[in-house]
C-alpha cells in the first residue's frame, strides 16, 4: 500500500479539489512571486510570460533575456535551470525569443552565447550547453571549450535532448527525444538519433501553425482558459478540498 504522502501526489493530478477562488489567488500569488522575485534576476522578462511553479525556476548568472509571452513549467522535481558560467574577461548571454514553451527539468548552461528563436518548444529535461565546461587535457579549467548555440525560430528540442557547443538548428525542425545534436540541423527537418541527423523532411507548402499564431490573442486566450476553470472545479467547496489534503480516497 501506498504511504499516504505518495497517495496525496497522485490524488493532486488526478483532480483539483480546490474551489475556483482558491486557484485564483494561488495564481496571483504566483504573479506576484514572478515580479518580485523572479524578474530582477532577468536582464529582461517580457510582457505576458507564464510561470506554473515559478518557485521551481532557477537563474544564475546573467544576462539572461526571456521575451514576450514566453510559458515556463517547473516542479519540484524537474526544475528550469538557467545558468552562465562565464570567465571574468567574457560576457555571456542566454537570450529566448518570445512565445517560448519551457518544460519542467530544462536546463541552459552558458559560457559564450545561447540564443533561441521565438515559437521554440523545449520539451521536459532537454539540455542546451554551448561548453564543454571542464578541459580534456585540464580537468581543472572550469569552462573548456566553448561555442555558440543558435536555435531558430519555431523549433521543438524533444524530449531529454542534448544540444551541445557550437551548434545552429535551422527554422521549424524538430529534434527527437533523447537525441544529441553534435552538428548543425538544417531548417524543416526532423533530426533523431546520437549523434543527431536529419531522417525526414517537413512538407514546406503545408501552412505551419506556431505558438505566436496560438498566443495572437493573450486576452481572449486567458478569457477561455478561465472559463474552462470554471467548469471544471464547479461544485468543488473548501471543505472537499481540505478532505482531500488530509483524507484523500481512491480515485481523487
């Protein structure tokens, strides 16, 4: 059987208990921890950025530039990581374009320069590096070798990932999960496999929709999302929500 802390996680995805005013405020308390806490560490965070767990997101270093209507997921056991390690005389910089999807357990470590186009989707742990970050000769060189990452726009890095130094991946291709890209990717492609190689062409005439395309509107998109919530947590009470936390039942 199941320790009781165990059986309150899987309770806590299986269903929200909470009424909807509760979601609400621990959505404005989220907001608030993300201008308070979270955004001085940015160099720039951009307008309508999304954070679920911002508690979660780690940035260390910096600059680090986010941009628009960027959504960042983090938990307690997959945190966002977004780091420059960089020596005294060089200026790094990890900058991520507008629209982005960041999934729990994604990392960046930068040494010289990372960049990620808009509309990019980062699935969970994929890992970007543009450093080797220790010698191969000289264990006791804290970085190594180090060249820049350049991600297009629109591209989706799978799941588990590895990009490493030095490497361009051309617009809208897709990498597939748990592969490692040692190599530049052309654009409109999907790539797979260690190390990482084209396998299949995307159909350029067929329109692509991107997250830019699906976040037009951020208004009417929070407007939908918030009705949605509505449905979907009407009826729950304070009471059935405590009864959860404390008492959770087969099937919550």
């Amino acid at each position: 059987m199941r320790p009781r802390w165990e059986r309150r996680e899987v309770s806590r995805l299986r269903r929200d208990h909470r009424p909807y005013f509760l979601k609400r405020l621990d959505l404005s308390l989220q907001k608030w921890y993300v201008n308070y806490v979270l955004r001085p560490q940015f160099e720039s965070l951009g307008r309508g950025c999304t954070f679920m767990g911002p508690r979660y997101v780690e940035v260390f270093g910096g600059p680090v530039f986010l941009g628009d209507h960027a959504t960042v997921i983090a938990t307690p056991d997959r945190r966002v990581r977004l780091t420059i390690w960089a020596a005294w005389e060089k200026q790094a910089r990890i900058e991520i374009g507008r629209y982005c999807l960041i999934c729990p357990g994604v990392r960046i470590g930068c040494a010289t320069e990372v960049t990620i186009g808009d509309s990019c989707m980062m699935a969970q742990c994929a890992y970007i590096t543009d450093a080797d970050w220790h010698g191969i000769y000289d264990r006791s060189l804290p970085v190594g070798q180090s060249a820049p990452v350049h991600v297009g726009k629109n591209v989706w890095i799978g799941d588990s990932a590895i990009v490493c130094k030095g490497v361009t991946i051309g617009d809208n291709s897709i990498i597939g999960a748990g592969s490692i890209v040692v190599k530049d990717i052309p654009p409109n492609v999907i790539a797979a496999g260690n190390p990482a190689k084209p396998i299949k062409e995307l159909d350029t005439e067929r329109v692509m929709k991107t997250r830019a395309d699906w976040l037009a509107d951020p208004q009417l998109l929070g407007a939908q999302f918030a009705e949605i919530d509505k449905a979907m947590l009407k009826g729950n009470t304070v009471r059935g929500w405590l009864r959860s936390l404390i008492f959770p039942r087969p099937g919550d």
